[in-house]
C-alpha cells in the first residue's frame, strides 16, 4: 500500500525523534508532538518535516536578505509564524535547522580580538539569547495557545457546530495575542545580539517588528484556521483519525528512556533558572548593578514558586486558582499596560537610559507572579475547588 511505503518516515519524525527528544525533558517532547494532525496525510508529513529542517539549515547558514539577526528578514519571520503556529514539530525542526546553520555555519569565527573566551561570551551567549526568541515564536506559541484553549473547553451541551466555532474563534485570538506579544518583546530583547560587542541595533532588526506587525497577524491568523480546519478533518474522517490514533497510541505505550541528566537539586534549579531568565532580559539592562538587581528579583521569585522562599500566599493562591490562566493572562497584560503607561512615559522623556523600562520590567514580574502564585498552594486550591 501508498501508505505502508510512507508510514517508516512517519514514524522516524513523529514517534522515535520525540522519544529520543523526551529525554531531554518534557518541553522538547511536547514539541515535537505538537501537530500531531499532520502525520493523519503520510506523503505530506515525511515531506514537510525534513523540509522545515534543511529550510531552516539554509536560512541560518546563508542569511538571505539579512545580515546578522532573523528579525530582519520578512520571509524568515513569515515562515518562523506560519510554521510555528501551524505545528509545533515543524517549528522544531525548523528552528534546530537554523540554529545550527547560524552558529557553526554563518558564525565561523571563533575568536573575538584574539581570545575564544570572548568570543563565547560576546557573540555566541547573545546568538542563543536570539534563538529561545525564535523558539518562543516556533514552538512556544502553538504549547501556549492548546494549554489555554484547553482550560476553556465549551459545555457538551452546546450544539456541536456551536462548540467548533468557539474552538476555531478561541485558538484565533490566543494566538493572535501571542504572537503580538511576541512581536513586542523581540525588538527589546534581542538588543545583547548588537550591544554586547559595542554596536547598536540596527534599525531594520527592530522596525519589521515595531512597525509592521500587522502581516504577521494575518499569517497567524490564517495558519490558526488552517491547522484548526485540517485538525476536524483529520478528527472527522475515519482512515485519518486510525492515522493518529495508532500514533498516540505508540507514543503513549512507549517506555520512558531515562532521562541524560539527573534532576537538579531545587536550589541549583532554582538558580539556573533566574541566571537563564536574566540572561533572556539582559536587553533591558545597561550595567552590571542592574543585572544584579534583575538577579535578585528572579532569584526571590523562583525561590518562592518553588516553594524555597515560604511566603504566607496560600489563601490568595487557593483564591486565584479559580480563574482560568487565560484570564489571568490576560489581566496580567492589561495591568502591565497601565503601568507602563503611567510609568515610562514621564521617564522615558527625562532620561535616555534603559532603567525605567526595567523597572516597568520589575513590577511586570511581580504581577505575573501574584497571578500564578506557589504550585504547592495552586495545588490545594484546585482541590479546595473540585471539593466545593
């Protein structure tokens, strides 16, 4: 059969790569399990994975139509959107494929004024700033969108045609509204690309994002429809549905590798985890101080979510935990914009430095973390709810 020729590409990216990948941990397995969907047509999914790969591949090693950083280009944004809401797995592929291609193929020299020290720390630290950007873009906001569209499930009561049109009208603006945020923040952050070697950013690797984001929507949006229309379809047709169920069910019965490392002890996690998250907002930070005052803000916050730092929040947890996330999400953005707005327009206009923005930066940590408080306390509050 057509099929049975096709299926052993299938399974090598959709079943065994994920596998592999999950041993890593659970982000990159979610990944590249993400559009699941696209396997239900064989001769398309063992085409448009190894494709998503080696375009990618092409794309970072020779930089066509740009110079130094992905947001300069409108095709490698377009494709970086598109596939990343599309499916995750694709975005996957496409983004290892340009990671690749940019730092061992486009980046070739590995010196920087004669010392490789430098050089790790001045060029190749800020590159992997620039591809967890990408990656937020490729494979974080098609997660995102599918865990909060998740928690808003409609009634079984509703008319079917009723409860389809509120998935296709709820995955729309989620992703709308990631991938906005995701244009907003990309100029600001990936700024270490340009400043840590003394330059400055060039105006075309922020004006695309800043200026002209309205294309961009429109390519999630109809990439949001299309996966949606081909997820029913699959869902809706017998022979497809088989498709993936026999996938799922591989990926489900498959016995968990161990994973290559051994779980970091909380501390150590803790503290890769705010080094990680300043090295990611390092763009709105000008001097050393502010670091180290970014550092200590992260490090209290992972301390606390992690249950390290007792913070007597149980009740308003218990309390938050009631509101869906894509509630809290979205008053986390609002209050956000009114502090910016009350803040930084003043400031900005009294001084040419970075610092109000990381003040701005500051608070915005604290009212996302006031909306997804302690996992410990979440936890007894989602038990207190499905208890009452």
């Amino acid at each position: 059969m057509e099929v049975a020729k096709e299926q052993p590409a299938v399974d090598l990216w959709y079943v065994r790569l994920p596998l592999v990948a999950r041993r890593l941990g659970p982000r990159p397995f979610l990944a590249l399990t993400d559009g699941l969907y696209v396997a239900a047509w064989p001769r398309a999914a063992a085409v448009l994975t190894p494709l998503a790969l080696l375009i990618g591949l092409f794309l970072g090693a020779l930089h066509p139509g740009f110079r130094q950083v992905f947001s300069q280009s409108w095709p490698m944004l377009i494709l970086a959107v598109l596939l990343g809401v599309m499916s995750g797995h694709l975005g996957a592929l496409f983004l290892l494929g340009f990671a690749v291609g940019d730092f061992f193929l486009w980046h070739t020299e590995w010196l920087y004024r004669g010392s490789l020290l430098q050089n790790l720390f001045r060029i190749r630290l800020p590159l992997l700033i620039e591809y967890a950007l990408l990656a937020f873009m490729t494979t974080g906001v098609a997660l995102g969108t599918k865990s909060l569209l998740v928690q808003l499930r409609p009634p079984a009561s509703w008319p079917a045609a009723v409860r389809r049109a509120a998935a296709f009208g709820g995955h729309l603006l989620l992703t709308l509204l990631l991938v906005f945020l995701w244009t907003q923040v990309v100029p600001i952050l990936i700024r270490p690309v340009f400043t840590w070697t003394g330059g400055s950013p060039p105006v075309d690797a922020m004006e695309i994002l800043q200026r002209g984001s309205w294309p961009l929507l429109l390519v999630a949006a109809l990439a949001s429809l299309a996966r949606m229309a081909l997820q029913q379809r699959a869902l809706s047709q017998p022979a497809l549905r088989a498709r993936l169920d026999r996938l799922e069910a591989t990926l489900a019965a498959a016995t968990p590798s161990p994973p290559l490392a051994s779980p970091l002890p909380p501390i150590a996690a803790v503290a890769l985890g705010a080094l990680w998250a300043t090295l990611m907002l390092s763009g709105v930070l000008e001097a050393w101080w502010q670091a180290l005052i970014l550092l200590i803000v992260l490090l209290a916050l992972h301390a606390a979510r992690a249950g390290l730092l007792p913070l007597p929040l149980q009740g308003w947890a218990a309390l938050v935990s009631r509101v869906p996330a894509v509630a809290r999400l979205a008053t986390g953005i609002v209050v956000v914009a009114v502090l910016s707005r009350l803040l930084l327009g003043g400031l900005l206009n009294r001084t040419n430095s970075f610092w109000p923005i990381l003040l701005v930066t500051i608070l915005a940590l604290f009212v996302f973390y006031l909306l997804d408080p302690l996992p410990a306390a979440r936890a007894a509050g989602q038990r207190d709810v499905e208890a009452s």
